[in-house]
C-alpha cells in the first residue's frame, strides 16, 4: 500500500511540476514512482492499484518527456502506459481504467481507437479536468 501511495503522490508532484514549467523536475519524479511501482508490481503482478499507478506516472513521463522535446521517449513512456492498462480495460472495464486507455491511445494519436471509448467515458459521466483538457486537445470532446 505505501509504494501505491507514494508512487502516486510523485506522480502528482511531477505533474504540477510540469505545469510549472519544471520539466526535469518533473521527469526526476516521475522516474521516481516508476522506480517504486516497478519492483512492487513484479512482486504483486495482480495488483490493479500498482498497474493503474504504473500507467499513470508513464503518461506523465512521457508529458514531461514530450515537453522537453524528447517526442521518441515519450512515445515510448505511453507505450509502456497502454501496455500496462489495455488488458485490465478492456477486461474489467473499470471507468478509471478505460480513462487511462482512452488517455494512453490519445497521447499515441491512435485517435481512431481512443474516440468511442472517450465517448463511452462521457456517457458514464466522466468529466476529470485533466482528463477532459488532454482529451478535447486531441478533438475527443467537444469544446465546452
């Protein structure tokens, strides 16, 4: 449990980071959390938290990456994204986890996949800022 609660409060540090303008900051964090999560995960391979926590410090990584120019790393980091979440998605169908689906396949600008499964998410009432900002940057929601 705490390497679930640390990693993630990395994760959000490295992401206000990077809203600060902080890159490398930001990517120092996000790193961070994936060196907590990674060993955890190969430990406990079944836990949802760790993958949905893998998942998102790697989006945010890749963020980071990409606002540092570094467009192939960062394709790379949402890769590892969408591999860590596709099969517990599409699987469980968890609205956290589709989301991070949806969010990965949108950083990847595989738009074509990502658009009925953010429609989906709109219709269940998902509606995280974030989520709904990164989303309409891709033309995946409407502007409001």
């Amino acid at each position: 449990l705490w390497q679930f609660n640390l990693a993630r409060s990395l994760t959000s540090v490295g992401a206000a980071e990077l809203a600060l303008g902080r890159r490398a900051d930001a990517q120092a964090n996000e790193r961070r959390a994936l060196t907590i999560i990674e060993p955890a995960l190969q430990k406990k391979p079944s836990d949802l938290n760790l993958r949905l926590a893998l998942t998102d410090a790697n989006l945010e990584l890749g963020d980071a990456l990409a606002a540092d120019g570094r467009v192939a790393d960062a394709r790379v980091a949402w890769n590892r994204a969408f591999v860590a979440i596709d099969s517990l998605a599409r699987a469980r169908g968890f609205t956290d986890h589709v989301a991070l689906r949806a969010a990965a396949l949108a950083r990847l600008d595989r738009l074509d996949e990502a658009r009925p499964i953010v429609a989906e998410l709109l219709k269940r009432g998902y509606r995280r800022p974030r989520w709904t900002a990164a989303m309409r940057a891709k033309g995946l929601v409407p502007a409001s």
